[in-house]
C-alpha cells in the first residue's frame, strides 16, 4: 500500500559556541514492546503547544513533542547541577529516580521500532565529534546505549564540508524530506560537537480514504477568510466522541476523531471546535488530562468524515521556547556538561526544531476526482466531522501515550481554484 501520511519532524540543538549540537527527530510509530513504557512528557508537550499557540498568530503548527524529549535526554546524558535538574523538571522526569528517565526515552523510542509494525519507520542518532577534542567514554557509552547514537569524528573547521555530510545525513534519513538544514555557517572553529537523531515515518491510515471521493471544498479560516481546498471523504468506523468543559468560552460541545493507522498503534486525534467557533477558543483548555479523557472516552462507531488534505511544516527556535519552559541554564555561560567533556565554558548556543506533516488520502499521488459527490451537512446518518475550519491534531501511540506530533490547521493545502484541473468544481 501507498503511504497515506508521511512525517517528518526535525530537531536541532544547535550548540554554537563552542558547541554544537544539532538533533532531529521524525515521527515513529508502532509499539508491541511487552514493556509498555507509559510517556510522562505530556504535560511538556501541551506546554510547549501553548507557547507557540502564543507566539503564533494565525499560523499552522507542527512540532515532535517526542523529539524534543529525546534531544533533551542526549543534552541532559552530558549535564550535571542546574543543567541536569531544569531538565528533569521542566519535561516530567523530576518524579523518576535520577537516571531512569533515560531507560523511560529508551523504551519509547524502542516501542517504535518494532519488527512487527506496520509502519515503515527509520530512527537514527548520531554524534559528531571533533577530532581533536575528548569526550567522557562514559558519556559516549550512554549515548549509544540509550539513543543508538552513532559516533563519527569531523573536523569542524572545514565547515562546508561538514555541513554537506550532515545535510546529507539528514536527507537520507527523512526521505529527502529536509533538506539543506545546515550551512558551512552554522560551524565554526569553536564548534565540538554536533548530536543528530532523526526518525522517519511512514505509515497508511487503517481506513484509506478513495481519492476518487476527494473534492475541492471550501475551508474558513478564523480570520472569516475562505480558501479553496481539497477535502478528503469517507464513512467508517473510527473513535469518535463529543466533548464539552461546560463553559461557553470553550465554544460549548466540540468533536473528537481518532484515525487509527494501519495496525492501530498509531492514531492521528483530531479535535474540531463547532463551525461558528475559532479554535482560539478551544486551545486554552487543553491540557494533559484533556488528552488522556480524550483517548479514554472516544468510542468506536460510525462517522462520517470530511478532512482536508494538509502539509503543514515548521521551523521552531526551541532555545527561547525552552527558557520561557523553565530549561535556561543550559544556554547560558553557567551551563554545566561536564559530563559530557572537560573542556570548560561549553553551553548550547542555539536549539531549533524543523518538523514536516503531510496528510493525504494514502500518498502523494492520489488523483482527483472530476465528478460531483454531495458534501452537503444534510443526510446525517452518522455523526459527522467536517473539517471544513480550523482543528488541532495530535499524532500518538496509543498504547503508550507518546506524542509524536502536536499541531493545528489554521490553513489546509490551498488549492488554486483557476487551475483548469479544478474547473468543474
Ligand atoms: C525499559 O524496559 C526494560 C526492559 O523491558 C525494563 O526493565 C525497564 O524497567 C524499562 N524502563 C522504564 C523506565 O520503563
Ligand atoms: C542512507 O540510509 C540507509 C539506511 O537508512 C543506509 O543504508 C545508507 O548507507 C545511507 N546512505 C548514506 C549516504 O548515508
């Protein structure tokens, strides 16, 4: 079967001077480990919604909750005092006993992996030393044992050079995806260290939608604007439930879909505010127990389906992200990684993270159809989710609880309604 999501977030800690440290991550999925980890990060992930919520206007968002966890992990293997203990609190670890975080990340990722998963998933760290300078045995033994981070020695001052590896790297790693992440800029004399993880997924929705029932449809934006898109159709069984905090500043009842993806681990969960309602007023209330209500109360039954296709893609400077979450110390001239080397006055320059989302019927390639299908909201036979205005959207597994991807549509692929492709519309 055609892929009918391809994910790719990307996460780069960019450790400037004298230390870089570039991190991505993509989307994994599957879990059957007989160890079910359970993810403790939630409550991190909501929180780091909420800043960029903030910060975001009227944009889409995207970002890999589970990478920026994972990243974090690697930055706090090589961290001590301060470093280490914003870490622990601001992500959820701070009630493990020290050190158990790293197995908790360990699991995670590896109930990914697994074998018998339906998803096509490719995980990846590496760590990219400079020649000359010497890391903590220890510290590289963790790394590798904890993120499979593979070691490699470069010479940061041939910084085209290890730009174009790492691009590469990089490239290879996400399906070509991202590319040209880094420039002979972003290194310089000072540079040591570059970390990278990267994980890619590809995965097929459990129900695929029929391209052919793919029409273009109009989505309104919160701003009363309206855009042409194509809106994905379909009816079948999936979770679905109707929620409510009882205020009317939340908008009163929303929708809740859950959309398994083959083999069920993995589900995308997406929450619709009412038509008249803009998803501004919906965001406030969410926060991590929302999300475990909405998972432990969706029901399966009939719905009837009307989802547009999407690509949503961005690029997040986590370095202010993070302070304003509590991780500060690691930016400044009193971070301690003295874990990680003993060469002194090391902290984390930069921190960015790049994440790419599409969404599609079951790939890239799905034709349009040409004909006239009834998308009207007049013949409800089943409950009926419309996706026809701005909604949030996460990417989790299922059993686990971890987040993948976190984000909202505000804006679907627009399509341009002149192209004769679309004419009879
Ligand atoms: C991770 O899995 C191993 C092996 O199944 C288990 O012993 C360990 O307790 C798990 N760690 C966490 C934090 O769940
Ligand atoms: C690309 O990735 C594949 C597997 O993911 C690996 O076998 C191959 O060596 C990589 N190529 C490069 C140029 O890194």
């Amino acid at each position: 079967t055609h892929p009918s999501v391809v994910c790719a977030a990307m996460l780069i800690l960019d450790v400037l001077s004298p230390l870089l440290l570039l991190s991505i991550l993509l989307p994994g999925y599957g879990c059957r480990a007989a160890d079910i980890p359970e993810d403790t990060t939630s409550e991190f992930s909501v929180r780091l919604y909420q800043r960029l919520q903030a910060a975001g206007g009227q944009d889409n968002i995207i970002f890999s909750p589970l990478s920026v966890a994972v990243a974090l992990g690697m930055v706090e293997l090589g961290a001590r005092g301060a470093s280490l203990e914003e870490i622990r609190q601001a992500v959820g670890f701070s009630h493990l006993l020290p050190g158990v975080e790293f197995s908790l990340l360990q699991n995670l990722t590896a109930a990914l992996l697994d074998d018998d998963s339906h998803y096509v998933i490719r995980f990846a760290n590496s760590l990219f030393l400079q020649e000359d300078v010497t890391f903590n045995p220890e510290f590289l033994h963790l790394m590798k044992k904890y993120f499979r981070a593979d070691v490699e020695t470069v010479d940061f001052s041939e910084s085209s050079a290890v730009a174009e590896q790492i691009n590469k790297w990089v490239e290879n790693h996400t399906d070509s995806k991202i590319r040209a992440l880094l420039s002979a800029d972003d290194f310089s004399s000072v540079t040591r260290l570059t970390l990278v993880n990267a994980v890619y997924f590809r995965g097929s929705w459990k129900n695929q939608f029929r391209p052919e029932n793919t029409r273009t449809f109009s989505f309104s934006r919160d701003d009363g604007s309206e855009v042409q898109t194509l809106m994905m159709y379909q009816q079948g069984d999936f979770y679905y439930g109707e929620f409510s905090d009882g205020s009317q500043e939340a908008g009163g009842v929303y929708q809740v879909l859950e959309m398994p993806y083959e083999g069920e681990d993995m589900s995308m969960m997406i929450v619709l505010p009412r038509q008249e309602v803009p998803l501004a007023s919906l965001e406030p209330i969410i926060k991590a127990p929302l999300l475990e209500e909405w998972a432990n109360n969706v029901k399966r039954q009939k719905v009837e389906i009307y989802l547009p296709r999407f690509k949503v893609e961005q690029k997040i400077d986590l370095k202010d992200t993070l302070q304003e979450l509590g991780i500060k110390n690691i930016f400044t001239n009193n971070a301690d990684l003295s874990a990680m080397t003993d060469v002194e006055d090391l902290y984390i320059g930069k921190a960015v993270q790049k994440a790419y989302l599409e969404v599609t019927e079951e790939g890239a390639e799905g034709a349009v159809g040409s004909g006239m299908i009834a998308l009207t909201r007049t013949l409800v036979l089943y409950p009926q989710v419309m996706a026809d205005h701005p909604f949030f959207f996460i990417i989790r597994n299922r059993r686990t609880g971890s987040i993948l991807f976190m984000g909202r549509v505000m804006t679907p692929e627009i399509i341009d309604p002149n192209d004769h492709a679309f004419d009879s519309m």
